[in-house]
C-alpha cells in the first residue's frame, strides 16, 4: 500500500471539509449527484474521444497502482540475477533453462531465455531494448489519459454550472428559489475542479513515476542478463546492477562489505 497516495486523498479531501465545516457550511450542500453525472460523465466521454477504447480501459485498470506498490523488490531482483550468474558460471548459461519456469518477471524470463537458446549478447541488448522501447511509448499513454482528464473536468464543470443558471433563471420571481439554485449550480464548478486538482492531475504524476521505475527495473535486468552472457563476475555483476539503485552504497562501503 502507498502511504503517500492514502494520505494526500485523505489529507486533501479532510482539509476541503474541515474548512466547509469551519465556515459554517454542510457536506450535504455539496452532495449533489446531477452534478457528478455531468462532470464525471462528461469528463470521461471526452477521454472516449481522444483515446482508444483499449488504451482508456487499461489506464481505468492500472489506477490501483497509484493506491499500491505492486513492483518487485529491486534488492531481491539483483540477488536473483546474481544467484543465476553464479550458476551459470559454474554450471554454464544453459543449466538456467532449469530455472526459467519459476522467474516470475516476464521481461526477465524473455530475456534469460533468449540468453540459454545461445542468442549474442548484443542481438539480445537490441531485441530487448526494441520491446523496452515499446512498452515505453504504450505506457506513456496510461498518464496521459488522466492529464486529459484533469485538462477536461473544470470546464464540463463550468457546462455544469452554466446549465444550473439556465434553469435557476426560470425561476427568477422566487428569490429563494434563485440563491438556493445558484448554490446548486456552482457545486459542478467544485467537482469538476477538485477531480482535477486532487486526482487527476496527482493520479498522473503518480503513474509516471511508476512508469519509470518499472523501465528502470526492465533495464536492469537487461543488464543483469547481458552481464550473464557475457559471462563477468557475479560479484562485477552484482555491483552494475547497484548502481540502478538511488540508495546503492558508496564503493567504499562496498569495499568494506566485500571484506
């Protein structure tokens, strides 16, 4: 679970509210769900049109990764790698067709497969990098559909309110009516804005930086299997692949740990 992610919604959302409380104000004046109907659903009809079916579904499904680390463990992948160099240093590249079935990285297995059916390291580096490459611009498309979102969501907001007026001028010889109307129709305004502000937009920066950690891990185990077949030492090996870790040790440290 991202405590990042629970605690900005909650903190965010409690803060809004808070603040309404404060002035006097009641979280049923802002419960209005004509008004979600035509900001979300209109936001997302947008979305439709800009993007592909496909490309709008899978971005829906890998919302669960801005509330969830469902990465690897980048530690427990380098020790993984390191293990299947020292095997295949002793026992040569193809005893690893052993261990293919249990690598649970796609990319990973691909890559380690490639490796054992004898492919050159720099046939496998460019075959690897051409998917990297691939999924890299796939994926670019997930965030981009909730900038979309938030680029849309404030102004079917301001539709909203817009259409609220309309109906709140019909009524114009109840002065009661129009205030209480008014009140109504800007609560769009409020929906469209604060899905933009406080998820949306947030949703997106959170997805890219997901994005890139998990090209980074893809680019790590190329690395790590590239190193394999190249055949270098499972402590050389180990080294490369720390250094695609922001917290990887000093070579001093390593040094001494190695002693």
């Amino acid at each position: 679970m991202d405590k990042s992610s629970w605690g900005g919604v909650l903190l965010a959302i409690g803060g809004i509210m808070a603040g309404l409380l404060l002035e006097g104000g009641k979280v049923a004046q802002i419960l209005q769900p004509t008004a979600a109907m035509i900001v979300f659903g209109g936001t997302i009809g947008a979305v439709m049109l800009q993007f592909p079916l496909p490309v709008v579904l899978t971005s829906f499904k890998r919302l669960g990764n801005v509330f969830f680390d469902r990465q690897a463990d980048p530690k427990q992948l380098i020790k993984e790698i390191v293990d299947f160099a020292s095997k295949a240093r002793k026992e040569g590249i193809v005893s690893l067709d052993r261990e293919l079935e249990n690598v649970k990285e796609p990319f990973l297995r691909k890559s380690l497969m490639l490796a054992v059916d004898g492919t050159e390291p720099q046939e496998l580096r460019k075959m690897m990098e051409l998917e990297l490459e691939n999924q890299a611009e796939h994926e670019e498309h997930i965030p981009q559909v909730f900038e979309a979102a938030g680029g849309f969501s404030p102004t079917i907001g301001i539709i909203g309110a817009v259409l609220g007026l309309i109906q709140v001028m019909q009524h114009l010889d109840n002065i009661d009516e129009v205030g209480r109307g008014i009140a109504v129709a800007f609560v769009a305004t409020i929906y469209g804005v604060a899905a933009a502000n406080l998820f949306f937009l947030p949703s997106a920066g959170k997805l890219k930086i997901r994005n890139r950690s998990e090209h980074q891990m893809r680019e790590m185990m190329l690395e790590g299997v590239v190193s394999i077949l190249e055949g270098l030492n499972p402590r050389m090996v180990e080294t490369k692949l720390n250094g695609f870790l922001a917290d990887s040790p000093a070579p001093e440290e390593s040094r001494e740990a190695a002693a």
